[in-house]
C-alpha cells in the first residue's frame, strides 16, 4: 500500500476506523480490509490513508460545538470527501455505532459522499451485534447516498485477534468485500483493471 497524496490511474482508498482502545481490532478490521482491496487491484496503485477518529475526538467536538474545525480535522475530511473508495468500520456501542465515529459522519459534506463506493465493517464482542451493519450503518450511508458495497463485514474480537488461519470464514469475507468494493471505484481510475 501506498500513502496518499495522489497519482495518476491510482484508486486513493481513504479508512476511516472508529476504534477508541489501543491496540483497536476496528483497526486490524480497517488494515485488512483495505489489503483485500490493494490484492484485488491486482497492478493498479493504491493510495492510501487511514484516519483514526480516535486521533480527532477533540477536534470533532470543538468543530461540532463551534463549528471551526482544526488544519488536522479539515485535512481528514477533505481526504474522505476526494476518496475513490471509502473503508470504515466502527465498534458496537449499545447496539450502536461509537458515538465520536458518528459525529465525525456529521461533519462530512453529504454532497461529497453521493455515489461514492463505501466499504462497511464493524466489530464486537460477540457474534450477537452481527446486524449493526444492516441495521445501522447501512442507512447512514444510504443518507448520504454513498454506493454501499453488498459486502459488509462484521468481526467478533476474538475473530479478528486470531487471524484468518483460525477464522477463514471471516478471512474469506474480507477477501470477497474487497473485490465487491473495487468493482465500484470510478471507471477513470480503475481503467488499467482486468474483468
């Protein structure tokens, strides 16, 4: 992988990862995620960057209060905004979405996000939050009007801490929405792709 700025015939791939521990399987979910998309790519380039929301929490709340967002958040929104394909995943909170992962959708320009391609995942403690995705972050991004990709991936914990020998159904998932996202990136910047 690749990190952004740009290139030409390049797919730039932008992460947005909801998780708020350290170390985050919402990360190691975003990580693989996006290298399923960089094998699918085959030769194409792909520029990428990963935005924790964690590493904004203050200024998404000062920008949500006040309405000012700093250098650091207007670059991050900026980067989403011009993505060819979106990656996010967030943690189960009460059924939920993390609250700050929400509030930095909110201050995405809806516009920007119509018909972009957008890869959902999402990760729990357990196999039970498995319809957040449907249920939750689905209609978030149908608001937006985002391409959402059929594929999305829900990963329990302990899922993702054993890596795809000792859970190759969820390996083979991640592996499926990877393709499934990339066959939604913009013809312009995927021209050099083989069907």
């Amino acid at each position: 992988m690749t990190d952004l700025p740009s290139a030409a015939n390049a797919i730039t791939v932008v992460a947005v990862s909801g998780g708020v521990g350290f170390p985050s399987s919402t990360r190691r979910l975003t990580d693989a995620l996006l290298q399923a998309v960089e094998q699918a790519a085959g030769d194409v380039t792909v520029l990428t960057r990963t935005i924790e929301v964690r590493d904004l929490a203050v200024d998404v709340a000062h920008a949500t209060v006040a309405g000012l967002p700093s250098p650091e958040l207007d670059d991050a929104l900026r980067a989403i905004e011009q993505a060819d394909l979106v990656v996010t995943a967030s943690p189960v909170f009460r059924g939920s979405y993390a609250g700050i992962f929400k509030s930095l959708w909110d201050l995405v320009d809806p516009v920007a996000m119509r018909g972009k391609p957008v890869l959902l995942g999402a990760t729990g403690g357990s196999m039970r939050h498995q319809l957040v995705i449907d249920q939750v972050l689905r209609p978030l991004f149908a608001y937006f009007g985002s391409l959402i990709v059929p594929t999305g991936v829900y990963a329990a914990t302990e899922d993702v801490d054993l890596g795809p020998r000792r859970a190759p159904e969820l390996a083979r998932r991640i592996e499926q929405a990877g393709a499934d996202a990339l066959r939604l990136v913009p013809a312009r910047s995927t021209s050099s792709l083989s069907n």
